[in-house]
C-alpha cells in the first residue's frame, strides 16, 4: 500500500471528523490564605523573582 490508499484515505476521514476540545482557561482569583501562610508564599515568589532577574513590587 502507498500514499493514497484506502488505509490513509480513512486515516485522514477520521481527522476531518475529530472534534477538539476547548483548552481549559486559568483566571486569576482569590486565595484562601491566613496571614502567615500568605506571608509565606509571598517570601517564596519573590525569591524565586529575583533568582531570575526579576523584582516585584
């Protein structure tokens, strides 16, 4: 069997009919934090910010 045949032709037929789905979309939003977990986490961002260059507010 070559390029064209029977196989392929139903390979492709079946791609034509695949539906993809919608990608899941992450907004931002509030955390659940207490103060020293907040704290926290704050500590760790900004640590990781500066190991690559960059300073946050």
């Amino acid at each position: 069997m070559g390029i064209g045949s029977n196989g392929s032709r139903r390979a492709t037929q079946g791609l034509k009919r695949l539906v993809l789905r919608q990608p899941k979309r992450f907004g931002p939003r509030m955390l659940e934090l207490n103060r020293h977990d907040a704290t926290r986490l704050w500590h760790i961002t900004t640590d990781l910010a500066s190991k690559h260059g960059l300073l946050l507010p």
